[in-house]
C-alpha cells in the first residue's frame, strides 16, 4: 500500500507541475506583454499596426519568447500523454480492465477525483476514485409528471449536460403531460449524445396507489420504488434524480462511485440532513423507522440487476405493509420506505458524501456537513418553499440555481470529443437541407431559417381546458415576443376562450415571463391559455414558425388566427361559436373574417357595439386597418358594404390579401420560408384560396389594432435594400411553388401584382 501511496503521490506532483509550468509561463507572458504599465499584443503585426515604438529587435525578443511557449507547450503534451498510459496501466491493471481508454479531460480527471476523496475522508485509498469510461454512456433515471415539474426537470438536465463529458440516457418516468412536453423539447434541443426513453406513469400508478401518502409529491413521489420492474431489465445500474436537482460537477464523479459498492451494497445515499428521522422537530413527532437520521432519496445510486436478484420488489412492499398497518400513510413518500428497509438491512447501503446531496430543506443542518461551499456537488431543493429557504449560503445556492435556469440552452448542444453520436434521423435530414443551401447566395441566412429548428417547450404554465360538448369550441391564436407581454391582461379580459400563445424568448426571458405571469392575478385565473416558449436562435423573428407552433396545439376544432396587438370586440367567443354552427364550418372549407380595425390612442374607450364603433370610425378615432399605410392587405374586406349588412357575405382573394380568419384545425401551416416583417399571412392567404376556401365577412364582428412601436424587424425591412430584395425574391418563388403544386388553377398567383 505504501508503494502505491508514493507512485501516486509522484503521480500528483506530475499532475500538479503540468498545472504550474504553464501558469509560470503565462504570467511571465502575461507581465512581459506590457510595456510601461500598458498592454502590448503578443501578435507582431499588431504590434507594429498599434505601437509607434515597435522595433526590430522587440519584434525578434517576442518571436524568441513565442518559441520557447511552444517548446513548454510541447513538453506538457507528452507528459501528459506518458501520465495518462502510466494511469492507464496502474489502477487500470489493477482492477483487470486492461484495455480500457479512460477520461481525462480538464475537469473530470484525478485531480478532480483526488479532491473528491480527500474531502470524503477517504486517506485509506490515497483519495484516489476509480474513472469512468471516456465515452461509457451514463444512465440518469428521474420522475416527472405534470407541468411545473416538467419546467424544474430542465434546469436540472442544464446543469448534468454543462457539465458532462460523456454520453448520457435519460430515463423519464413521465405521465401524459410530461411526456408531450419533454418529448418535444428534447427533440429540437437536438443536444448530441443524448439518448431519451419514456415509461408511462400512469401505468405505473396501481403499483403504489395502495400506499397512503401525505407529500406534496402525490402518488408520483413513490414510483421510484418501482425501478427495478419498469426500467429495461438488462440496464445494471442508474442514477436516480429528483427534479429539485442542481449540478455542480460532472455527474460521470457520480457514476463512478458504483465501483466502490462492496459485498451487498446496492443503494448509494447521502444521509438526511435535518433531525426529522430522529422525531425531535416538534412534541409528538413520529417518523418513520430509520438507521440514525435515515438517507435523503433525492439522490440515489441503484444497482438495479443485484436489487432485482434480492428481490427488492417483495422487500420493499412486505416492509410498507408492515409500517403502515401503525404509521397509516407516508409522510415523505418512496423517503420513508427505503429507510424502512435499510432499518432492517443497513448492508443494503453504501453512504454517499454529503456534498452529492446537500439538502436546503425547512429543517436543514447540511451546513454542518462541509467546509466550503466549492466542495459541494449536488444542490438539492427538497422544500415546498425552494429558494426561499434560510442558509448561510443560500446566496451562493440561489446564484448557481439561477445560472442554469437562465442559462442559453442553444449552447448545450456541442459534440463530445471522441465520442460518436448514434445516428439521428432528423439530425442527418436538416444536415443534409443546410448543405444544399448556397452559402454564397445573398439570401443564404433567409434561406437558413427555414430549417432552423428551435427549442420549444410546450405549455411552459400549468393548462386546463375542458372541451365544448357541442364541437364548437374557438381557440384564439397568436405569437409573442417579450415586448408584446403588456398585452396579454387585456386580450384575456376580451376572450373568454380557450387561447394557444408561441412566444419567442432567450432563456433568460422565460423566467421574466414566467415572474410577469405569475405576478398577474388575471393570467394566473385563466387556465385555458397555453404558453409555449420557442426559444431565439438566428438573427430573425421566426412569424410563421411560431403561428405553426400556436395552431398545433389547440384542443378545439377551430381556431381564430389572431395577432397579439389587436383586441377582439367582446363576446367576439361565443358569437364565433355561433357563426361557426351557422354557416356549417364543420362540413364546408370557410374561413371566416372578422374586420379589422385600428386605433392610433393608446387609450380607448373600446366599442361595446358595432353602431359605437360605426360612430367612432365617422368621428375619426377609428380607422380601417393599415388604411393609411396598405390598404391592399384588407380592401377586399368591403369595408363600405360591411357597414351595413345584417347577414354574412362572400368576398373574393385579391393580391396582398391578409384578413384576420377563423377556420378549421386543419388548415394549411403558415410557410415557414417568409420571417420577420412581410407577406408571412399574405402567403397563407393565398394557400387557403388555392385550396378553395371560402372567404366569408362576418357583420357583428370586429377587432381593433392597439397602438405601440415599431417592430424591430418592420425598422429591418424598411431600412436595409438587401432585406427588401430577399423578400421579393422569397415571394416569387413561393408563388412559382404554389402553380407547381396547384396547377393551371393557381397561374393567376403568378401574375398578381405584389407590392413591396
């Protein structure tokens, strides 16, 4: 032992010289790159370019010193690579894995483990941890159901995949809710190396709902119990997480603390830290049976094929059926039940370091159980009340808890070095679109956005909504961005329906959404509105992507394709549910027109009736919609004639026609190609018409179009030529396609006259 305590601790001095070497030669570098007391670039033709001093043999002294950076360079190379075949050939050998390539990439190498082990107290191993495999694929197992939890689930896997260095498989345990929402952010997340299997919860659900159980978690807090049956029987071991989890380190520190499980250990933990498990919190205080102050199960090691070969299935219900028949219910779900057993089988048991779960609940004493907050690994918020816990630290939780929820998700999707992804199909298709693309054409970038796919998370708030039993039912549809959100208290206010919103944000803008709305009384009383986040990328405001988004997730069979800065007149819902039986929408192909007007007062008084509104428009303080500026887009409306009529009445498509309509579900999608400002609803229009729609006013309907800003993308296109040219050009050949796909039937879209 006292051999291999040296050879590692020459290993250590290797290691650490690797670090010091080239520190010394940067700061040498670093204080010889200035001259008098201002910085000069190493770079000799910036030198020259910047500095009037620069001389020849300044010039020769910095070439000289960038040589001898190479040489140290070089040197630390392949002293690190001989360190490597020596680690390699050590530990490696020592456990028989002869050929096994281990990581050691910067932040999960020994330097790292040595920490770990010195700060868990491990001195009889030399501190030393066993690695994992450079590209061993790491299995995370975690419970999530519903919508808040499907929010918190994403903070988390920022936090693993920041970290990680190696192929990761997440086991989602979800219900329906979950599964819709997670499904769909990983598959345009896109992230390389991550593999996403589902497993019904709701299936699972009769395998616990015999327990009583009093945790705000419900009955999805005791699925974890059920691990070894639902999870692919030839998967040997898993980590198991809470979704109150923050990372601070490479989850594969984690795995590889299986290979220190000995004998019958087949549960990793990290012992509870609060006094709960020991009954002394309140007077009567009765917990659960617990060794000592019992384990936190937030984070769980498992070995599941040794659980399945002990029968863990029958030894855990066999001890719930015992303790409930004298605790009647749970207090702190799947917690209580696996401290039950290990009460009767403490060699079941393999005690984590605290710093793997460093738990801020009510009760909390974790901060007994480290030193410093930099030794910590895993954050865990196992309280109702979450960042509004009391500790010391909780400044330095609450920080690191923020970064990753505001952290940009884009950024996560990098490859892992020398480990090959497995084969995406629509990965390999969108590659394939973007190489055919010219990248010299002038309108590359407009051209790209078509194939951008962007993160999306799917009801980002809690939604409820029961359908109308007589299929009438009107959802309004609309797309966002952040500077648009004053308006979302007043649409609610004019819409009683059902409303599907995309909103476009950075991460970061999320959680100011997020904070807006749940400061809202109005918002937070209206459940029928679904929130979905499509998150920024590229350069443009992808429109018709996010009215796609908004009109494929409604749960009515009609939808009224809206704009977010317009206001319907009220009772605009039911009259449309209405009109929808009327004129039999079900059985024809209509679209129905609601007429658009507008306001140029940022406070209206807003027309309860047509005969107000008539009133106002005769006065002035209304106008026919972009009257002034396209009358083109909603001319065909007829306006003249709407005035009076009593009854619906049937317009005919024009050029640049872009009414407001509501129409079945199953329309056609808005063309992905047109983003930003221009002809993103002319060009649906024109679909609907090629598909024989009926375009039909409505006479009691309006809605009004509220005063603000300029978009930045209509500043865009009215001061950049080249942004005015690609959509021009974008326009021809969308019509070129349309007479492509729709015959001689759609040649008079060729010949329409499309103004700018």
């Amino acid at each position: 032992m006292l051999g291999i305590c040296r050879g590692r601790r020459k290993f250590l001095a290797a290691s650490l010289t690797i670090l010091f070497v080239p520190a010394i030669t940067w700061i040498y570098l670093f204080a010889g790159s200035f001259e008098d007391g201002k910085p000069v670039s190493l770079s000799p033709l910036e030198s020259q370019a910047h500095s009037p001093r620069y001389t020849a043999s300044s010039q020769r002294e910095r070439e000289s010193l960038e040589v001898r950076v190479r040489e140290v360079e070089e040197e630390n190379r392949a002293l690190r690579k001989q360190l490597s075949l020596a680690q390699s050939r050590g530990p490696a050998h020592r456990r028989g894995n002869h050929s096994k390539t281990y990581s050691m990439e910067e932040g999960t190498g020994d330097s790292e483990s040595l920490r770990a082990g010195i700060v868990a107290g491990n001195s009889s191993e030399c501190g030393q941890q066993p690695v994992v495999e450079k590209c061993e694929t790491i299995h995370v197992a975690i419970v999530c159901a519903g919508y808040n939890a499907s929010r918190d689930v994403v903070t988390l896997v920022k936090s693993v995949l920041f970290h990680r260095r190696n192929p990761l498989h997440f086991h989602l345990i979800a219900d329906a809710i979950a599964k819709q929402i997670l499904a769909t952010l990983f598959q345009t997340w896109m992230v390389p190396a991550v593999r996403i299997d589902f497993y019904d919860a709701d299936e699972l659900k009769s395998e616990v709902s015999w327990i009583p159980n009093k945790h705000y978690s419900g009955i999805y807090g005791l699925m974890k119990l059920v691990l070894t049956k639902t999870l692919p029987s030839n998967l040997e071991r898993v980590i198991v997480l809470d979704t109150d989890i923050t990372f601070a380190t490479d989850i594969a520190e984690l795995w590889a603390v299986f290979h220190k499980f000995k004998g019958q250990q087949v549960l990793g933990l990290v012992e509870n830290q609060s006094d709960w498990y020991l009954g002394n919190l309140w007077k009567n205080h009765r917990p659960w049976p617990a060794l000592g102050r019992g384990y936190n199960t937030g984070v769980i090691l498992l070995l599941l094929d040794k659980l399945r070969k002990m029968k863990w299935e029958q030894m855990w219900r066999l001890t719930a059926e015992r303790e409930l028949m004298s605790m009647l219910s749970t207090s702190l779900a799947d917690q209580d039940i696996f401290n039950a057993v290990i009460k009767q089988n403490p060699f079941l048991v393999y005690q984590l370091p605290c710093f793997w779960n460093v738990q801020l609940s009510d009760h909390t004493r974790s901060e007994q159980c480290y030193r410093d907050v930099s030794d910590l690994k895993v954050i865990h918020w196992n309280s109702p009340k979450k960042l509004r816990v009391k500790n010391k630290h909780v400044e330095f939780f609450r920080n690191l808890y923020l970064t990753f929820l505001e952290y940009d998700g884009n950024l996560l999707r990098r490859e892992l070095f020398g480990c090959p992804s497995e084969a995406d199909v629509n990965s390999e298709n969108l590659q394939k679109q973007l190489s055919e693309l010219d990248e010299d054409d002038l309108c590359y970038e407009f051209r790209r956005e078509r194939f951008t796919v962007h993160r999306t998370h799917l009801y980002f708030l809690h939604y409820e909504y029961e359908p109308a039993s007589d299929n009438t039912d009107v959802t309004l549809v609309a797309q966002l961005s952040m500077d648009r959100l004053q308006m979302l208290e007043a649409i609610c206010k004019h819409w009683e329906g059902p409303i599907s919103l995309a909103l476009y944000l950075s991460d970061a803008e999320a959680q100011q959404f997020l904070r807006y709305a749940q400061g809202s009384e109005v918002l937070m009383s209206r459940h029928n509105v679904g929130y979905h986040i499509v998150y920024k990328e590229g350069q443009f405001y992808p429109v018709n992507l996010l009215r796609n988004v908004a009109m494929k997730h409604i749960s009515t069979p009609y939808m009224f394709l809206s704009d977010i800065d317009f206001l319907p007149m009220y009772g605009l819902y039911e009259y449309l549910r209405k009109s929808v039986i009327q004129l039999d929408l079900a059985n024809t192909k209509k679209a129905l027109i609601v007429p658009a007007f507008e306001t140029l007062r940022y406070r209206l008084s807003f027309p309860k009736s047509k005969a107000e509104l008539l009133s106002m428009l005769d006065m002035g303080t209304l106008f026919t919609f972009r009257y002034h500026v396209w009358t083109k887009g909603h001319a065909p409306t007829n306006f003249a004639k709407w005035r009076t009529a009593t009854t619906p009445y049937r317009v005919e498509w024009e050029a640049d026609f872009e009414p407001y309509v509501v129409v079945r579900k199953d329309c056609p999608e808005y063309d992905r190609r047109f983003v930003g400002f221009g002809w993103n609803k002319v060009a649906h229009i024109m679909e609907l018409d090629a598909q024989e729609y009926e375009f039909t006013v409505l006479p009691n309907a309006y809605m009004i179009h509220m005063p603000h800003a300029p978009s930045f993308d209509i500043t865009k296109f009215r001061s950049n030529k080249q942004y005015r040219i690609c959509l021009k050009t974008l326009k021809e050949e969308f019509q070129q396609d349309m007479s492509r796909h729709y015959g001689f039937a759609a040649l008079k879209y060729l010949t329409a006259e499309n103004n700018s």
